[in-house]
C-alpha cells in the first residue's frame, strides 16, 4: 500500500483546494468512465487514484483568473 495523501501537500501544489477538489472529481469521472490511470496504483477508489495522479503531477490543475464571468 502506499503512502497516505494528506490535503496540506496536495494544496501546496495547487493555487486553491476548490481547483485541487474540481480537478480530482474530473479526474476520477473520467476514470469511472473507461479511462486508464496514468499511474499503477493498489487504490480501487477512483477518486484516491486521480489524487495520487495530482500528487505525482500527472495532471495540471489550471486556475482561471479571477474575475471572468
């Protein structure tokens, strides 16, 4: 099994948990859909699987500025 994530590294790598939160449930939607993890992870969750694809920076969290409407 590998190491626990834990929120206070995973929002380090990102501008804002509300992105780290979106793009995880993007990610783990597209893995319930069909899609194949991009890394070989133990975890069956597919949520747990796109964090830890956040945390190894398999995926790019993009934060649109601020104002746009």
């Amino acid at each position: 099994m590998g190491r626990r994530l834990s929120l206070q590294e995973l929002t380090d790598q990102v501008e804002s948990k509300y992105a780290l939160v979106v793009a995880s449930a993007r990610r783990a939607r597209a893995i319930m859909d069909g899609h194949q993890p991009l890394l070989d992870v133990v975890h069956t969750k597919p949520v747990t699987i796109a964090l830890e694809e956040i945390d190894h920076g398999m995926i790019q969290i993009e934060v649109p500025p601020v104002g746009i409407k």
